[in-house]
C-alpha cells in the first residue's frame, strides 16, 4: 500500500505500513503545538476501538497502530484512520491539561551535569537553574517502553548535546537534558542524557492506575527545593 495524504483542517496526515502488523501515520517533521495537537486527536479518536487494534504509541509527529492482522488488514485501519479524521472535532474532545509541579534538587550527586551544561551555555549554574525551573513544559509524549516523558519547552539557551558514551544506570527521577529535549528518568536506567537535578516525585507506580504519572498534554513545572532526594 503506497502513502496516502488525508487533510482534516490545515494539518495532513501520512498512512503508511509500518510493518505486516502496524501503521505508521504522520503529520510530518515539524515538532510544534499543532502537531502534536493532531497527534493528541488522533490518539484519543482511536482509543477504545475494538476488534483488531491492539496498542497506539503516540511520538513528537506520529502515531504508530499496532493491529492483529488475523482481524483488520492495512487497507481496513487505514479507513478506520480516516473515518475517524473525517468526524468533528467534539466528538474527541481534549481535557483541560492537567499542571503539575515538579519538585527538583538541582546540581551537587543529584545533578552531576549541570557544571558542564552551563559551561556549554556559557551561564553560572544558578542562571541555569533559574532558566531551567522558569519555563513551562509539555508532554508531547511518553515512551512505551519505560514511560519517560519527553517534554517540550526547554529554553533554548539550555540546549546541550547528549554524553557520547550512555551512562550504564542513570537513578529514577533524574530530571535530564538531551538536545533540544527535556525529560524525567521515571525508572533507573540506562541513559545518555545530561543530568542536572533528581526529583523524589514517584513518576511510575505499578500500584497507580494508570502507573505513569505524566500523561501526553500535561503542563509541568519545575520547582527548586534545597533537600536532595531520599
């Protein structure tokens, strides 16, 4: 099946096989505030379809349809996708975005890259600090596979490359920087981003339902504490 282009509104949508079993559909490149408010749209009008689909991962641009071939073929959720598109906007209506404060213990073993991220910058650590806690971020999306939240936001003075050799364990809660992105590790792991504070805030919780925290669309701020993590 070739790429198909669908438009609802000013934002057109790319279908294509991702696999034998998934649908990769995209609103292009660009990562700003309309895209990802038509991967939200998307991602809410197909959530709760039954028969066949089994999981949505939504990304910056995108949104990947996992589907048992046994029940739906490529062609069949391609014009689910569209019959979806293709209804108003209210009957997929966005929450209100939940804003949730980020307590944050910057720099010293919790934040052992911040010395080089304001170096990088060219600012003391304290601008960085306040640069950092001033902004607010999004939640474009959280990762399947450990629920970190990849957040939108960061001033661009902040941006900084990632380490070029991965940290083998990275502590739960690290509040990191990679790029031009942000992002909270909820789980200890592997990682390669900058490290500049730890929040004690659980981020994930088998317990909690659903166990993330965070959610795509939220608003978070961090907040500067003195105390260092537990």
């Amino acid at each position: 099946m070739q790429a198909e282009k669908e438009r609802k509104g000013e934002k057109p949508v790319t279908i294509r096989p991702a696999s034998d079993r998934s649908l990769l559909l995209s609103f292009g490149d660009e990562i700003s505030m309309d895209t990802h408010a038509a991967v939200m749209r998307l991602t809410r009008c197909l959530q709760g379809v039954r028969g066949g689909i089994l999981n949505l991962h939504p990304a910056y641009t995108s949104v990947l349809v996992d589907f048992d071939p046994r029940l739906r073929s490529h062609a069949e959720v391609a014009a689910l996708v569209r019959e979806r598109l293709a209804s108003p906007p209210d009957q997929a209506p966005q929450p209100e975005p939940r804003r949730i404060e980020i307590p944050v213990h910057y720099g010293g073993e919790s934040g052992p890259d911040l010395s080089h991220v304001a170096r990088h910058a060219g600012l003391t650590e304290k601008r960085v600090v306040e640069l950092h806690a001033a902004a607010e971020y999004i939640v474009y999306f959280v990762g399947f596979a450990t629920c970190f939240p990849y957040l939108g936001g960061l001033p661009p003075e902040l941006a900084t490359p990632r380490l070029t050799a991965p940290r083998k364990q990275v502590p739960e809660g690290s509040v990191a920087i990679g790029g031009k992105q942000a992002g909270i590790y909820p789980l200890a792991s592997p990682g390669g981003w900058r490290l500049i504070g730890r929040t004690h805030l659980k981020l994930f919780d088998l317990s909690a339902s659903p166990p993330p925290l965070l959610r795509m669309g939220d608003r978070i701020r961090f907040i500067p504490v003195p105390e260092a993590p537990l």
